[in-house]
C-alpha cells in the first residue's frame, strides 16, 4: 500500500471513529463481525465441490474434509459461531425495544428482508437458467442447498425477533437462569430421540428453543446480567465441561457442524452438545469484553468492524455465491487442487488455505454489486404548510473548514450520514444493530 493510499485508509478510518458515539459499546459489533468471519471462513474451509464424471457428463458433488480427515474436527470448534450471533442478536434486540411492536418488528424485518429478496431473485433466475442449460439435477441440487443454506439462520432469528417481548419479560423475571429454560427442552427432545425411541421430527423443536438459549442469554447481559467474570467463567467452565462429557459419554458427536455421511449433525437440528458448546462460547464472548473494548479504541480496527457490520448481511448471504464463483469459473482451467479435487489428504488443506484470498476477492465484488440492498430508502424531504418541499439539509464529509468546522461538499454524503444510513450509529433509541 503506497504512502498516500496508507494516509486516506488512515484518515477515513479516524472520520468513523469520530463519527462513532461515545455511549456505543464496539465490542457488541466486534463479536458480531467475529461471528461473520468464524461463518464465512469455516464453509469455504470446510465444503469440497469435487468434479465428478458420469454418463450423463461432468457434476459437482459436496464432501467434507471432516469426513475424510476426522483429526480436523477441532476446526469447527473455531470457525462454527452461531451461538455468537444469537447473543450479540439478543442483545441488540433487548437494547433497541422501546415498545410499539409492530413497528419495531416492522423495521428489523424490512432491514433483514431487503438484502434476501436480492438474493432470492438473482438465484431463482440463475437456477432457471441453469436447469434450461441442462445442468444435471444433482449438481443444481448441490447448488442450491450450499447457496440458500444461510436462509434457516434467518428464519430462526425472525421467529426469536418475533419472541422478543416475551423473551425480554422472561428475563425480566427469572433473569440468567431463563436460559435454563430451553435447555431442558432441548435435553428432553434428545432423550426423547435418541433414548426413548421416539421419533426423529422431535428434534426439530430444538431449532427455535436451542437458538433461543444464547438469545436469552444476550437479553440477560443487555439488562446487566454479567457485570464481572466470575459469571462467563462459570458458563465457559461448565459449558465446556458439558460438551466434552457429551462427546465422550453420551454418543454426541464431536464435530459441532454437520459432517457428511454421519449419523448424528449437531447442528441439523441442534443437538445438547451444540447448545452447551454454545453456551461456553457465549462465556468466552463475555470474557473477551475488556480486551476487544480495548482493540476497538483503535481507529483502524473499528473502522474495520464498522464497515463489516456495514453489510454484514450481503457478506454473510453471498459468502457461499462467491465461493460457487470461483469453483465454476476455475472449470475453464480444468481440475484445479484444492479447488474441485476430493479432501482426502492434508495437502489439501494447504491448497485450499490458498484459494481462501481468491474467495474473499469474489465476495469484495459481490459486495459492492449487493451492498446497496442492506440500505435504507432514501425519504422523501417533508412538506411545508404552503406545500413547497424543504429543502434537505445538506450532509457534511467531514472535511476540516475553517475554526475546525466542517465544511459541506455537494454530492459527498458525511460520514456519519453514511453509518447511519446502514445501522451502524445511532437512530433515535436504536443503538446497536441486530
């Protein structure tokens, strides 16, 4: 990066940190951008499109290099973060409820929808397209599943944004140990299937009441549930403790995302183990309060987490069309390593490690095609009494004028107009984003 490039990064990078309100807690948006990282990397490490042949021509077929290389599963104990999103979600959504919820619920799911409803129908017409062209039925299959996958974790958080009032007035009442609610629920749903003989459809009550677990819990810390460690110590501790004696002892398996060919997923649905691993990650989320707060003082970190949570969703929507991207482009090359070969050698790995910054270069163009789905309509500039429209008034950039003032330059929206316009300053009560 030359010198001039280094000072503008630098400068815009102290613009947002002044622009950002000094009530904000950044490390609720440091997590949230965590979260992000620990999803988009895990599935481009984790998923193997393999080019297979057959009678009917070429397919891509999913495998997992957990499935084939078992001593990797510690890896989706790093990259799988659900458990964190749900708690930085329920905190937001304890933050920001004021009341009226209808309009509350109204905008959180306006702000969630735009952005999939761009995805949506750019696939529907690719897969139209992609069916017309031929393409075999198991390989659209495959398509689409690695592409739409992201869309559970929407429907699940709309269900618990839609349960926010009565979640907040549990915690309210019970405090932490309202989490202890849905944890039972969900050991019961995993006696019931797997002890008792009962039927497997029982499992999927735990894709509302094991999310809802962190969610409380992020409630809980909104109120001020965990002013110290001792209390995420414990949950880290006993969490850990939990999914360890899970794995070894009760059959559970010990990757926490879903492995192909196995019997049991953690994850479709939820199991115990993946619940009580979330709550140790929730602890260790708590614990790394005051070093993250400390991080995020930093200018060029913060500016980083802002502009991740900028368009958090187009990042986490596209991460998988990105991925798909590239592996169909590289067919023009042939049968790239590590791109369309099997995951059955760590060497593997190291190829793949590779192909990660060309990944994340297909999403950067993505971004900025998607990016604009997340933002809000621009309103329309209120009436006066004689009908006459008023004037907007006009944003600055942030440019230093004269006194230290800033001065406006037309066309160029000011920093915090455009932090306000994707969620990441305040709004009114609206203090985080969720």
């Amino acid at each position: 990066m030359t010198g001039h490039a280094l000072t503008r990064v630098r400068g815009l990078a102290a613009r947002i940190d002044a622009a950002t309100p000094a009530h904000r807690d950044r490390t609720v948006d440091a997590l949230r951008a965590l979260a992000i990282a620990g999803v988009i990397l895990g599935h481009w490490l984790v998923t193997a499109l393999v080019l297979t042949s057959g009678r009917t021509g070429h397919g891509l077929r999913d495998e997992s290099p957990l499935a084939t290389m078992p001593y990797l599963t510690p890896v989706s104990w790093v990259f799988q973060t659900l458990a964190i999103f749900f708690l930085v979600g329920g905190y937001a959504a304890a933050r920001s409820y004021r009341g009226d919820y209808r309009s509350w619920l109204r905008q959180r799911l306006v702000r969630l929808s735009r952005p999939v409803v761009a995805l949506v129908a750019v696939w529907g017409m690719l897969a139209a397209g992609l069916y017309l062209g031929g393409v075999p039925g198991s390989t659209l299959h495959t398509v689409l599943t690695l592409v739409l996958d992201p869309l559970w974790f929407l429907g699940v958080f709309v269900v618990l944004t839609a349960l926010t009032p009565l979640a907040v007035a549990l915690v309210r009442r019970l405090g932490v140990l309202a989490a202890a609610i849905p944890l039972v629920v969900v050991a019961v749903a995993d006696a019931v299937r797997f002890d008792l003989g009962g039927p497997s459809w029982a499992g999927w009550i735990n894709v509302v009441a094991g999310w809802l677990v962190p969610y409380l819990l992020g409630i809980a810390w909104a109120r001020g549930a965990f002013p110290g460690r001792r209390g995420p110590a414990l949950m880290l501790a006993g969490g850990t403790a939990a999914t360890v004696a899970l794995v070894l002892w009760a059959g559970y398996p010990a990757s926490m995302v879903g492995v192909n060919g196995a019997a049991i997923s953690n994850l479709n649905p939820p199991t115990l183990a993946v619940v009580t691993f979330g709550i140790a990650q929730v602890g260790l989320a708590l614990l790394l309060r005051e070093p993250l707060a400390r991080l995020m003082r930093r200018p060029l970190a913060w500016a980083a987490v802002a502009t991740v949570n900028l368009s958090a969703m187009t990042l986490f929507l596209w991460h998988q069309t990105a991925f798909l991207a590239v592996t169909t482009a590289g067919l023009l090359a042939g049968r790239l390593p590590g791109l369309h070969t099997a995951p059955s050698h760590p060497i593997w790995v190291a190829e793949r490690v590779a192909w990660l910054p060309v990944f994340a270069a297909a999403l950067a163009v993505l971004w900025l095609v998607f990016r604009r789905a997340e933002r809000a309509p621009a309103r329309r500039p209120p009436r006066r009494a004689d009908g006459a429209v008023s004037p907007a008034p006009r944003p600055t950039d942030g440019t230093p004028g004269p006194a230290g003032r800033a001065v406006n330059r037309p066309g160029v929206p000011s920093i915090g107009a455009q932090l306000r316009g994707h969620g990441v300053l305040d709004q009114g009560d609206q203090r985080h984003l969720g």
